[in-house]
C-alpha cells in the first residue's frame, strides 16, 4: 500500500489523521505546510526518501496565497504525478481559486474519515 503523506499546518491534525490512516491501514509521514514554506523541511528531499504515493494537504486561510503555494508544489518535478487531495475548512472560498485545470479531491472540514480513506483507495487503485 503506498504511503500517504499528511501536510497541513496544525500539529494536531498531523496527528489525529495520521493516527487514523494508521488504523485503516495506511502507512504515513508527515509535514507542516509551514515547514515547508519557511524552508526548514527540503521538501525535494521530503518525496524522495518517503516516496508517498499521496499527499493530504491542508489548505487554510488566506486561500488566494496557499492556494498560490500548492500550485507552486503541485508543478514542481519532484512531485512526479503524485496524488493530492486537499482538505480545507471552507471548501466554497477555496474553490474560487481552483481553476478547471486543477481537477482534484476537496474535502472540507470535518470530513468523514470513511470517505476519505475509500477516496484514497479509489484514487490509488491500480489501472485495470
């Protein structure tokens, strides 16, 4: 089962979902979006030695700027294809940003684990 990466900028909820993935199955790590964009976490190196087939990222206010900044993320090369799915707390603001071309998963908070672990399953499944 690929790995799952959990992002998001509130230490809680890393671990909360984590733990949750975790009894379902799933193997994960986790990072801080704000790690990640003050440069503490080389996020390149994040991908490479954790290979996580998705990632879970949490998209907070202001929308406009971490939407800007997972944008930037998802076009990076080290990113190769990798899932997204994304969790924010006001799906409606959020999707004034996401453009037709950004076709992904948003789950807005709070979000039934059951779902989001059948989604990740979906999502993953091997092509037939």
């Amino acid at each position: 089962m690929p790995t799952v990466a959990v992002v998001n900028s509130s230490e809680d909820t890393v671990e909360m979902l984590s733990a949750l993935l975790q009894r379902q199955g799933w193997q994960t790590v986790e990072a801080h979006v704000d790690d990640i964009k003050r440069g503490r976490l080389d996020f390149v190196d994040f991908l490479q030695t954790h290979d996580p087939g998705v990632l879970i990222w949490d998209v907070p206010p202001p929308y406009d700027q971490n939407w800007t900044f997972l944008r930037l993320v998802r076009s990076s090369r080290a990113m190769g294809g990798r899932v997204v799915i994304v969790t924010t707390t006001n799906k409606a603001a959020l999707e004034r940003f996401v453009g037709p071309t950004d076709a992904l998963e948003i789950f807005s908070k709070p979000y039934d684990v059951g779902i989001l672990v059948d989604t990740l399953t979906r999502t993953l499944k091997p092509e037939c």
